[in-house]
C-alpha cells in the first residue's frame, strides 16, 4: 500500500454518523439517553463492533466490556497507538460527549483505509465501559479497572439505584468479554472530546490542547430524621431529614464558592417516604468536589465534613457520611501534547492550552500509557444537557487534528 499525504477526513460522514447512532437511545428532545449497559448501549455496541470490522479491524472485548478494535501496522512489534473515549451517556445527555472520540476515531480509521494508507504501528480504537458513573458510580470505572485504579470483581459488584449489579448487566448484554482487564496492550492513547465548558467558543478558539485534568472526589451522605405527621408535628419537635440536606446542599455549595475555581456540586438526592404530608425521615444525596489542586480539594473535603455535624446538631437527625471516590489530579504526555499542538498547526486552527474541569477515561489511562486530549467547542458550553451541540464543522476540526496527532506520533515508528 502507498503512502498519502494528503490525509483528510470527511467531515459530513462523520456528522452522518453522529446522527445516525444517536438514534441508539435517541430522545425526543434530541438528546441521547443510553446508559451504561443498558440494551441501548448494546445496540450501538453491536453497531460500532460491525462498522470497525467493516474495515478489515479485529474486535476484542475484555472482562469489563472495553471494547478494541485494531488496524494492523507495517510494524508486528510494536503495540497499537489507541483512540479512545465512551459511548455511554447521562440519563439526559447529548449527542456528542464521548461519542464525538470514537466516532471521530472510527472516521480517522476510515480516512486511512478510503486512502489505502498503512500507519507504522497499529492503530486502535477504544470504547470504554461505564465512563459516566452515572447508573454505577464511580465515573470512569472501567478505564480505571483497565489502569489497575479498581478491581474487576468491585466494578461487577457495583448497583445501580435499582439494585442491579453492573456484572450481571454485562452478562445479559453479551458484553463480558473473555479477555482480562488490562491484559489488551497499547502504546499511547489520544481521546478527542468536547470540552463541555465555555472557554473555547469564548475565546474563538477551534481546538483544546488538554494538559491534564482536575482530582475529582464523590461522596455519599444519608441524613437521618423522623418520619412524622405534617399536621400534628409541632416545627420545634420535628427531627427533618429534609430540611437538613437542604442546609447541607447550601452549605457545600458555599465550598465551591470558597474555593474557586473548584466546582461542589449535589446531583442525586433521595428523599423518603417523599410524601407531601410526613416530615421526610430519611434522606440520600451524593457530592461531587472537584480542582485542580489537591492540597485544596483536601481543604475543600476538610469545610464539607466540618458543616455536617453542626448542621444536624442543629436540627436534631443523625447522618452517615462517605468518600465513595477520589481521582487525582492528572497531568497529560508532554510528547503528545506537542502532537496535539501540532497536528492543529497543521490543520489551520487556532488552539488553547488547558486543563479539563470534566472527568475523562484519559485520566485514568494516563497512568500506563502515554496519554493526551484533544478538545473542541460546544455551543454555550452546555453538556450532560440534551440541548449540547456542536457543529459538523467543530467535529470534522477535531477528528482531523486527532488523525494528525496520530499520525505525528506514529511517525516516531517509522
Ligand atoms: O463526571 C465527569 O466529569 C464525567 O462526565 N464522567
Ligand atoms: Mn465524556
Ligand atoms: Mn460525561
């Protein structure tokens, strides 16, 4: 096979797909419901497995459903240099987060094969089990079994709200793969993402050249009060779970704001018996503290555990409190960062350094191979919303400089 150079993805095959998968748990807002595992997921699973060896890839699945598609090299002897990212989404989410990376991935391999170009090692794409942690808490679960972080057996046993254990949804979906997590090797890996933030549309900038992302902590809290009747409970006597949470809620977000630009935010809450006429006896919420710096966040975790204690002394009710999650703060390959840099360079766009304030499989990925990002906007800065967009333009953009990146350091196999 002959060597081009002119290698140039095709922007509006990409959008096509974009569109077309998001059909795979598609909402009528336009936005995309596909939890993790669910038969949604497996649907696009299916898909993507069928698209990739298409294209002449092979397909691996490993014990926690990553899925490898790889492109053979001119070179047996080196390992794959990987795309990776998600094609789970949040329960109300977009089009575009994590899709946008292996799909972008899936048209730089297409690109390669329309234009009968042989890269030197191989090249692989990765789509990553479970990055949201929305349905199984924590995010980015199986990139981090992968990295060694957690261990197959936690990440089976970990239960959606429901009760159901994300082992067995694997099973039923056909997607427990006979490989051991970690065990499919690959050299470096480059994740193409939105940025879920405003900076690159505020600045007019086409492309993020990541250097690494915030430590991120969760939480879990149960506040517990008394259920009693809303009628005959006098305000003084009561003991409300609900009301606790409450100034707890206000409380953490008051971290956030002591601490910026770290973000403290509460997103799931539980309220029971969620009855209009009993005073809510018990009460489930989680905390999502996250910045750049871990001697912060440490402050940030230390005002969070202080305001507890006195806000249900307060009010008479009980609490259990829990560090369900911590990820470092991570800082990106330098090498291909400089890829990144220059793959935009070569395309024409305007770029930005930066840190990403979201979580990605690359934070995880990070620690055993070589690893960058490369953003791209999104309108207003809006995501994990079924309102996020970007434009067929955006997307083309970041492909091509994924391709360029890859390409770039895939030159160092020659
Ligand atoms: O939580 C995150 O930042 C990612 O979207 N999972
Ligand atoms: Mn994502
Ligand atoms: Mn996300």
């Amino acid at each position: 096979m002959t060597a081009k150079t002119n290698l140039t993805i095709n922007p509006q095959r990409l959008w096509d797909t974009l569109m077309e998968t998001a059909k795979f748990g598609g909402t009528p807002k336009g936005g995309i419901k596909r939890l993790t595992v669910s038969d949604e997921d497996k649907r696009v699973r299916d898909w993507f497995k069928a698209e990739c060896e298409k294209l002449g890839m092979t397909v691996e699945v490993d014990e926690i459903g990553n899925m490898f598609a790889t492109r053979p090299g001119k070179r047996k002897d080196v390992a794959p240099i990987a795309m990776g990212s998600h094609l789970d989404t949040q329960p109300t989410g977009g089009k575009f987060d994590g899709v946008l990376g292996v799909l972008g991935a899936l048209e730089a391999m297409r690109t390669l094969v329309d234009m009968g170009y042989e890269s030197n090692a191989p090249l692989m794409i990765v789509n990553w089990t479970n990055e949201e942690g929305s349905r199984f808490a924590p995010a980015m679960l199986c990139s981090g079994v992968y990295a060694g972080v957690f261990t197959t057996d936690y990440a089976y046993s970990r239960e959606d709200r429901q009760g159901i254990k994300l082992g067995d949804e694997l099973e039923r979906i056909g997607y427990k793969g006979k490989h051991k997590a970690g065990a499919i090797k690959f050299s470096s890996m480059f994740e193409l993402h939105i940025e879920q933030g405003p900076i690159l549309e505020a600045e007019e900038k086409m492309i993020g050249v990541v250097t690494g992302v915030q430590g991120m902590r969760w939480y879990e809290v149960t506040v517990k009060g008394q259920e009693s009747h809303t009628g005959a409970t006098p305000m003084g006597l009561r003991k409300n779970a609900l009301l606790a949470a409450a100034r707890m809620i206000d409380a953490i977000h008051q971290v956030g704001m002591a601490h910026l630009p770290g973000v403290a935010s509460v997103g799931l809450i539980e309220n029971r018996p969620n009855s209009r006429n009993v005073v809510p006896g018990e009460v489930f919420f989680t905390v999502d503290l996250r910045h750049p710096d871990e001697s912060v966040l440490d402050k940030m975790e230390a005002a969070y555990r202080a305001a507890l204690p006195r806000i249900a002394d307060d009010l008479r009710v009980e609490f259990e409190e829990k560090c369900i999650w911590k990820s470092p703060a991570v800082k990106f390959a330098p090498e291909l960062i400089e890829c990144v840099r220059s793959g935009a360079k070569q395309a024409g766009y305007a770029s930005r350094e930066m840190a990403s304030g979201a979580g990605h499989d690359a934070a995880y990925i990070a620690r055993v191979a070589p690893t960058t990002m490369v953003f791209v906007p999104c309108l207003g800065g809006i995501s994990h919303n079924e309102a996020e967009s970007t434009t067929l333009e955006e997307c083309g953009a970041g492909a091509q400089v994924l391709l360029n990146a890859v390409l770039a350091h895939d030159r160092s196999f020659a």
